[in-house]
C-alpha cells in the first residue's frame, strides 16, 4: 500500500487542467469512426461495382478515382481505431489506477 | 442569353430498363451528398483535434468528390442549369446592393463602405470584419 502513494501523487499532478481534450477515442468517437467506416467501405464496393459496369472510360475513370478516394478515408479512419488499440494493449507509462481503485 | 440553357449535348446512351452510366454517375452523385451530410453532423462531435483535422479533410475531400461528380454529370450525363432570371429580379438586386445597409453606416465605418455597391452580402463581411 505504501507504494501506491507516489504513483497517486503523479496521477495528481497528471490530473492537472487540460489544455486541450487528450487524444483519445471517447465512446461517442467509437461509434462515429464505426459508422464512417462501413460508409466508406459500402462507397469504396459500390464505386468499384459501378466502374465495372459503365462504357464510358472517362465516366469509369472518375468512378475509379472516386473508389480509390474512399478507401484513402477508410484507412484513415482505421488508423485511428488501430491507435486506439495499440495503446491498449501497450499501456502508457503513466500508472493507471482507475480499475484498481 | 437569359433563357439559354446551360447544357452539353447528351451522350448516346441505351435506354433500358437497367442502369446506364448515366444513371451510375447520378448514383454516385447521391451517395456523396449523403456521405457529406452524415460528415457535416459527424466533424461537430469529434472529441479531440487529430481525429477532428482528419475527419474535417475527409469531409472537404468528399465534397470535391461531390463536385467532381457535378462537373461530370454536365459533361456527359445531358444535366442542364437553366440560367432564367426571375422577374423580379432587378428588383431584389437593387434592393439588396444599397437600401439594406444604408441604416448601418455610421461615421467610423463610412470608407469601408465605399465602392461597396455590388452586393449587401459583400457589405455585411466588410461590417464584420472589423
């Protein structure tokens, strides 16, 4: 028990105003990145799809592109869960005692 | 050329009960207004600024997507504006270019206004811009 108390103290310090929200994905975060992502990859099948069907080759070339772009977002937005999942799996060094407590 | 309408001439296209590349671009087209709408709600609520910044730049890159696509439909898909001037057009442009703002013009601000006849729109930036 006794060496629980300088971790608290640095958790004190650490609980200090913020300047800015910390680079977390809250709850709300979740669900919005769950949402854009099956929109983009619905986006990315369908303009895919479509590009296969038109006989225009300027109109599939834009379709094309429009695909790529959407699986640009997508990885984007996947990166950010993939962050979120390192992190979790990798603790930080900070102490985290909010399970324990 | 009031009246002229903004048109290219239409693409030979097959016209069939199924989807044609006319009807694929449309498709498109309606996709990205829903995706940008949904990304509209979705950049208010993102909880801190990396996530915010890239859903902000996915938001505007899908909305150049939009044009994109706009831009396509006049070219090929036999889309037309028509340009007709309502009207009372003349009419509400006068109205807006002066008699609007007349009633804000106050002594400090009197230069910004000049030359600003164009537009009450452009006016308005102008006042708030201070």
């Amino acid at each position: 028990m006794q060496q629980q108390h300088p971790s608290q103290q640095m958790m004190n310090q650490n609980q200090q105003v913020m300047s800015e929200p910390p680079a977390r994905l809250t709850v709300k975060d979740h669900l919005y990145l769950e949402d854009m992502l099956s929109w983009n990859l619905n986006a990315v099948k369908k303009a895919h799809f479509f590009a296969g069907q038109c006989q225009d080759p300027e109109i599939k070339q834009a379709i094309e592109k429009m695909a790529m772009t959407h699986q640009q977002h997508y990885q984007k937005l996947l990166g950010h869960l993939q962050n979120e999942m390192s992190r979790q799996i990798q603790p930080p060094s900070q102490p985290q005692m909010g399970g324990m407590q | 050329m009031a009246g002229t309408k903004i048109k290219n001439p239409e693409t030979q296209l097959p016209k069939t009960p199924q989807m044609n590349d006319r009807d694929f671009i449309n498709d498109c087209l309606m996709t990205e207004k829903y995706l940008t709408s949904a990304y509209a709600v979705a950049v208010h609520e993102m909880s801190h600024q990396d996530l915010y910044r890239d859903v902000l730049s996915i938001y505007e890159e899908t909305e150049n997507v939009s044009a994109s696509c706009i831009i396509l439909c006049l070219k090929k898909a036999g889309t037309d504006w028509k340009p007709k001037i309502p009207k009372n057009s003349r009419k509400l442009t006068s109205n807006f270019s002066s008699t609007k703002l007349n009633s804000f013009r106050m002594e400090p601000y009197n230069n910004l206004f000049k030359g600003q006849q164009e537009g009450a729109h452009r006016g308005t930036f102008y006042f708030f811009g201070l």
